[in-house]
C-alpha cells in the first residue's frame, strides 16, 4: 500500500469537515491515527518537515490534505496537535 492510500481517509474526513461548514480543523496526532486506522511514522512525531505542504516524492502523504484543498496551517510536535486550513 502506498503512502497516498494509507493516508487518503485523513483527506476524506477533511472533506467532510469542509462539507459541515468547518475551514479549521484542529487534530491531535491519537485522533489522525484512528482516522487512518495505523500509527504515524517516528518521523511525524520528531520531525515537522513531516507535515510540510510538499507535493515531493518524499513527503507524499501530504497529497492526503492537499488534494482536498486543504493545508497544514501549524504543528505542535511537543503537544502533537495539527490544524488544517482549507484554502480553496
């Protein structure tokens, strides 16, 4: 399974929001992993790089957000909390 996949139901639950009227979405990491139904990588819990708004061969599961017209707006690593802003 490709990271797109494994992350594509982050973007659907987005879509959803976006749907309820919501343009912000605040979500702990905990709360991510049972929308995606896995644990994050390390990588997303030690490096914000992680979460960058990046279309790169190595950060691919933004395409989870991005493809929805969302974007990661910040990250707090040490609270691990992400918000999304739509922007379409």
């Amino acid at each position: 399974m490709n990271k797109i996949s494994e992350y594509s139901p982050l973007g659907q639950f987005l879509e959803k929001q976006l749907l309820q009227g919501n343009i912000q979405v605040s979500l702990s990491f905990q709360e991510i992993e049972r929308i995606i139904n896995r644990e994050l990588p390390p990588t997303a819990r030690n490096n914000k790089n992680w979460w960058a708004n990046s279309r790169n061969e190595k950060s691919r599961q933004c395409s989870a957000w991005l493809n929805y017209g969302w974007s990661k707006h910040q990250v707090d690593l040490k609270k691990e909390i992400v918000i999304f802003i739509y922007e379409n």
